[in-house]
C-alpha cells in the first residue's frame, strides 16, 4: 500500500512511528519478510515491516463516524470482494459527500476526522468484501513508551485492548508486547 499512497500519507505514517518510536511488527533483528503461497516462498528482503497497527476485516460496516487516531490518515484495501457495488457495503465520506463504490484491489486513503462510514452488504451468505487497514491509534504511542519503560505489562496492555474491544467483538492479539 505504501507505493500506491500519496506521499503526504506516507510521511504521516512514517513521522508518527518516528516521533514516538514505535516498532514495527517484526521478530527482533529481522528484515524484510517472506511470504509462503501453496508451494512457492516469496522473498523480500529489503522491504519494511508492517506498520505498528492495523487490522484486517471482513464484512466491515460502520455508521457514519470520524475518529481521533495517533496519525492523520487512515488507509484500507480492499483484496477481495464477491458482488458488484449493487451489493452494498460501500464507503462513503460524508464530509464531501462521495460514495466509493468498493472493489477488488480497491485502495482508498481518508482523514480520519472526515465523516465517513460504510452501508451494510445485501444480507446473503455468500458475500464476502476483505482487506486490511492501516491506522495508528491513539493510545498506542503511550502505551508502547510505558511498556518500552517497563511501567506497564503485556497483561495490562491486553486487559485495556480487551476492555476497548469487548462490545465491538474484535479479536485482540499480542505479539512481544505489540497489539496487532
């Protein structure tokens, strides 16, 4: 997603996990990464981690909203998705009043305190839109300097993260200390 961002995102991303000196999610000491699909491994060596947060949904849909995150700008990318725009679960930023019609390998950049929001899919079974997101959130700078400082847990972290997500029904992981 990187190279298909405007730089302005890019930078946003980039200057937060600088400033506040986050990690990205990798093992300690590795570089770049590899991916395994069926039979075949997919090198690459020097590419970046991950950012430090994200997530990955399936069937997302949420009313109209702005949030207050870490960074400016949120991204997500559509990888895959079963039925045309007709179907629903399209995205939409209020505070200019556009629809982004949602599509395979779609890519959509926003600020986070535009109003924006996603309609709900046509309820059938076999819909299915997926992609991840990439956002820094507002608590994670803090909670990284503590725990980088040994003021707070793994355990404190996890407890906060499941108390945030306990009513949305978010899956929440920790890996060496780090919310992905």
């Amino acid at each position: 997603m990187k190279k298909r961002s405007h730089p302005v995102v890019v930078n946003d991303f980039q200057a937060h996990v600088e400033k506040h000196g986050l990690s990205r999610i990798a093992l300690p000491g590795q570089e770049g990464y590899t991916i395994r699909v069926g039979s075949q491994t997919l090198d690459f060596p020097a590419e970046e981690s991950a950012p430090p947060s994200g997530c990955i949904s399936t069937n997302f849909s949420r009313f109209m909203h702005t949030e207050q995150n870490g960074n400016r700008y949120v991204a997500f990318w559509n990888l895959a998705r079963t039925h045309g725009t007709e179907a629903g679960a399209n995205f939409f930023i209020a505070s200019y009043g556009i629809r982004i019609c949602n599509a395979p390998d779609s890519h959509v950049t926003f600020r986070a305190l535009d109003s924006h929001g996603t309609s709900l899919p046509i309820r059938t079974n076999n819909f299915i839109q997926t992609g991840p997101a990439f956002l820094i959130g507002n608590r994670l700078a803090r909670q990284w300097k503590q725990y980088v400082e040994r003021t707070i847990s793994s355990k404190e972290i996890e407890d906060d993260l499941v108390d945030d997500h306990a009513d949305s029904g978010d899956e929440v992981q920790l890996f060496g200390g780090l919310h992905l």
